[in-house]
C-alpha cells in the first residue's frame, strides 16, 4: 500500500490547527499568575497587531442633519490618517441636553453604518418596533435603539464597507482583497481599522454630550470582532457588547469560509483566544451574545470559553459584570439584554 498524501490546502490547515499550542495561555485557575499574564498578553497582542498609523487632527466635519423621531442624525467626516478619512453617524437624543453616556456602534459585514442606522436607500430611516427593551424586528438597527434608550451613539463605516467600499468584481472579496494590499505594505486591516475606531472615540470624548468615563462599545459579528479587540486594548470603553463572535478562533476556525482578510492578522493562532481577549476586558462589564443555532461561532464554544473567563471575573469579584445571553436562533443580533446591561453600567454605574 503506498504512502497516503495529501493535496488539500484546507487539510493542510487543518493538521496545522490540530498541532497548534497555545502559547502563554490564561492562567483562569491561578489568580496569582494573573497579573503578570495580562501585562504579557497586552504587550504580546500590541507587538502582533503592529504598529498603528500616524496620528493627525480630526479636523471633524458635519455634512447633514436629519431630524429623526426622537432624536437628530448628524453625517460627519473625520481624518484618522493623512491620507484616510472616515464617514459615521453621530445620532443624538432630543432629550440629551448635558454630559452623559454614549456608545460606539460598529457594524459587521453588509452595506456599513446604514444597516445598523436604519437608514434606507432613499436616506430615510426605517420603522422599528417600538419595544426597543426586547430584540429588533430586522436584528440590525442596533445603533437606533441605543439612541432611542438615551444614548449618543456614533457608527463610522469600516474600511472596505458602506460609503468606504471600493467597486471590486463579483468573484472578488474587498475583504481579502484588502488584505493582500495590506500584507505587501507590511501591515494588516485589523489594526488599520481598530485605529480608526479609537479615533472614532475621541471624536465622541471631544462632544460636549459626551461624558468621558461612559463610552460603552457594542458591535455584531465582524463588528463583534473589532468590539472584542477594542475593548482588550483601549481602557476607555466602560462596557462592551459582543454578539454573534465571542467563542473560540480553533473552534470557528474549522468552519470553512468563516473568517475574512479584515478580521485575522499573522500568527494569531496559538498566541490568543477569544477567551484571552476577554481577561483583557476584566474587569469591565461585558455582554456576550449567542444564538444556538450560530454554525459560524458555536454555540458550545461559547459555553466553554465564558466558563473559563466567569472563573477570572469570579476572582475579581465582579461575576455580574459578565453576562452571558443565548438565545434561540442563527447568526444574528439579539438585544434581549444588551441595552438593559448597557443602562446599568453607563447610566449610573456609581449606583450598580
């Protein structure tokens, strides 16, 4: 009998994942290791990330106002780079007449900030359901039921998305595309687009509305992505929202035509897990959402990865910080308990 080989490059990956060890994995068991970990794990994803662009003057600019029910939509440009710019909505209640809590809205993949805006075709916004305490009738304006709950809400387009999206052919991906750009200019989009997102941040501190010390992050799917390495690296978001993503890169990694060129950076595999990014986040409040049925990131992932940061939050003694909502259903944004958990922690945190 000859030698059996293999020709599959997704078999080839695959042995390669089966091999893979986590280096430096997280000590949830060992509380006295924890400390020195985490200044590892800041340090070592800092390094793998890369180094992040110049940075240059907001010089933020309002194009239109749109008065909406309940509240005003602003389109507004602001310069991350000499040589990037970035549209977003900033959304403001009518109620909101002084400083208080706001939110950074990050969509996943499809027409960008629109989506999650409601803002149809024609520019205008579409109908929703008026119970905003439960989850959203097309499971995506997340960003108008945070501004109709209280908050000042800011949703920039990613790179590669919405008003950012270059033409690319049908066969074609801008994702991977974007990425191929990027690794022959020795960088790579993640850490492009987490530039723009903690710009997108100071764009919300320099409001007026806006106090400095309630900026929550609330992202789905891709969104989620970027939602989950913000929140690790930038010590400013107060309270998170991961939905549809927080599971386990080995897990969601074996599902073929999950992952993207705008969501992967080099030698990621054996260095972090989702459930370390998490222990970055702690001890800071944090909402992960997962549907059963979610066949990108499943749903016994999850279960696996929350059990073992619950054991770090636990050490902290902030158990309630971390919340973990399943719900019945597929890939989708939920919203049963985010906009409570956000409420509780950015309103008055003081008093929680």
């Amino acid at each position: 009998m000859g030698k059996v080989r293999n020709f599959s490059p997704w078999a080839y990956w695959m042995i390669r994942l089966s091999e893979a060890a986590q280096h430096d994995p997280l000590p949830a068991d060992r509380t006295d290791q924890f400390q020195g970990w985490r200044d590892r794990a800041r340090e070592r994803l800092v390094d793998l990330l890369g180094e992040s662009p110049q940075r240059v003057d907001l010089d933020l600019e309002t194009t239109d106002i749109v008065q909406c029910e309940g509240y005003r939509r602003e389109r507004v440009v602001f310069d991350t780079e000499a040589t990037m710019s970035v549209p977003a909505y900033l959304l403001i209640p009518n109620s909101r007449k002084s400083s208080g809590p706001a939110v950074l809205a990050i969509h996943g993949h499809g027409p960008g900030k629109d989506a999650i805006c409601g803002v149809t075709n024609s520019g205008n916004p579409q109908s929703l359901d008026t119970n905003f305490d439960d989850a959203l009738s097309d499971g995506q304006d997340y960003a108008v039921a945070l501004v109709r709950h209280g908050f000042v809400v800011l949703a920039p387009d990613l790179r590669c998305f919405g008003e950012r999206a270059d033409w690319e052919p049908e066969d074609r991906y801008l994702c991977d595309g974007n990425l191929v750009h990027a690794t022959m200019a020795g960088t790579n989009p993640m850490t492009l687009n987490l530039w723009d997102l903690m710009r997108s941040i100071d764009v919300l501190l320099d409001h007026q509305l806006v106090d400095e010390t309630r900026v929550g992050v609330v992202g789905f799917s891709y969104g989620a992505t970027l939602a989950l390495f913000l929140s690790a690296l930038d010590d400013r978001v107060a309270a998170t929202v991961v939905s549809g993503y927080f599971s386990s890169w080995a897990e969601s990694h074996k599902v073929p035509w999950n992952m993207c060129g705008s969501q992967v950076f080099s030698g990621m595999l054996g260095e972090f897990e989702h459930v370390d990014l998490g222990a970055l986040i702690c001890p800071r409040p944090l909402l992960i959402e997962t549907g059963s049925e979610d066949l990108l990131f499943p749903l016994s992932a999850a279960q696996r990865s929350v059990e073992e940061l619950q054991k770090v939050y636990l050490a902290f003694g902030v158990s309630d910080k971390l919340v973990h909502d399943v719900f019945h259903g597929e890939h989708a944004w939920h919203g049963a308990k985010a906009y409570r958990f956000l409420k509780r922690w950015l309103f008055d945190p003081t008093t929680s």
